[in-house]
C-alpha cells in the first residue's frame, strides 16, 4: 500500500520529510488570526518553494560528492577533485533552473545566492574529506607492511641461528624470501600507482599516514598478545573447576 504513495508536490517540487516542518511553520503563520490572509498565504507558498529547492540542490550536490566518494574510497588528486566539484556545481545550476519558485526574478537570484553560499561550504567540507582519503590512502597495506617486517626479521633470525646447520630450516627460509619479495613487489606498485596518479607530496603524506597505522597496530598486536597468557589462564582455571565439580557430582 505504501509504495504506491507518491510525495505531495508544491509547484512540481517534491516534499520531503526534511521540508515538511518548516512548510507547515510557514503556513501556519498565514492562519495566525484564525482566518487565512491572502498576503501571508502566498508568502507561505513562495517561501515552502523556497525551502523545497533549496534542500532539493543540497542533497543532489552531496549524493553525488558521496556516490564519487564511493567510486573512489581513497580519494582523488585535489586538482581532479575541483574538476569534479566545477562539473557538479554546473549540473546543480542547471537543476535549479529548471525547478519553480513562487515569486519574482529575484526571489529567484536570492534563492540561488543561498544554495551558492551553501554549496561553498559543502565543497569545503568534501575538500577535506577528500583530502584526509587520499593521506590516508595507503593506510589499508599497514597489516601486509607488518606481516612483511616480521617475515624479515624471522628470516634475519633463522640466519643467525639455525640456517647453517638445518637443511628445514635452510628451506623455510627461503620461502619465506619469497614471501617478502612478494610483498615488497606489491607494496612497490602500489606507491608507485599512488605516485603516478596523485603526485609527490600526497604520496608522501600517504606513506607518513601507513608508517603511523603501522605503528598503532604493532601496538595493538602487542597488547593483545600479552593479554593472551591471561586469557589461557582464565579458560583453564573455568575448565578446571567444570571437571572438579562433575568429579565431586560423581
């Protein structure tokens, strides 16, 4: 039965639950002397027009900013992101246009000087998102950069120690050799797919945010393998009365 309902319209401008409030507040105050005033109706009307295209520009400027974010979850280049932003902007205005508003030419100017001033604020909003992607955009490796630091002093260790006098262990540390060099090749490429697309200093303030989520994570790491002792204690002292109560029952 619902989704059949479609939403009330005001001079073909969608209602939403956003506007509705602030619609009824504009029409209430032409019904404030309990008969409706002609002047004070029509200003509701212009100014729910007002409102409903208004908050249409808005969210069709952040759904496509977001749907962008989606197509590209570590950001863009700042100068493709303003290209994005000027391509937008331009269909914005052309949505505007083609939406009513109740009332002159400039309550239409006035409309539009408002969504502008908005939509600046959206942009630098978005600007900043976009920007905090793309330092963070190596921040997804920080757990194969660990796993290959480890594999490396592993086999540095294996060296030292058993290499020279253990054929397994000889083996085992070839292998993992390999593992690093695996690692290294596509940590390679994916710097220097950042690099070629986004530039030096981005690449940079990139691989500053991977060293940094590294080190969280070493931490974490750290933390919960020294809580693990802990833990075993715990299920063991849990396990152990279980079978000394079934023992006593018996």
């Amino acid at each position: 039965v619902f989704a059949k309902l479609e939403p009330k319209r005001i001079f073909g401008n969608e209602m939403t639950p956003i506007t509705f409030c602030m619609i009824v507040r504009q029409f209430v105050k032409g019904f404030e002397t309990a008969a409706p005033d002609a002047t004070s109706f029509v200003e509701a009307m212009k100014n729910s027009t007002v409102l409903m295209v208004r908050e249409k520009v808005m969210r069709s400027y952040e759904h496509a900013m977001k749907q962008h974010f989606k197509r590209h979850p570590r950001g863009v280049d700042a100068a493709e992101f303003e290209t994005l932003h000027r391509c937008t902007y331009g269909r914005m205005r052309e949505e505007f246009e083609m939406l009513h508003i109740l009332g002159p030419e400039t309550i239409r100017s006035e409309t539009w000087e408002n969504i502008d001033a908005n939509l600046a604020e959206l942009h630098c909003r978005f600007a900043v998102e976009n920007a905090r992607r793309s330092d963070r955009a190596l921040v997804g490796c920080a757990p194969l950069a660990i796993l290959g630091v480890f594999l490396f002093s592993m086999d540095r260790l294996s060296d030292v120690t058993c290499d020279w006098w253990s054929a397994t262990c000889n083996e085992l540390s070839n292998l993992l050799f390999y593992a690093q060099i695996a690692i290294a090749v596509y940590l390679g490429v994916v710097v220097y797919t950042t690099y070629n697309t986004r530039g030096k200093l981005s690449t940079i303030g990139a691989t500053a945010e991977l060293w940094k989520e590294m080190v969280q994570l070493i931490v974490l790491y750290s933390e919960v393998v020294h809580n693990v002792p802990g833990t075993l204690r715990s299920v063991c002292c849990v396990f152990s009365s279980g079978v000394a109560v079934k023992s006593s029952a018996r």
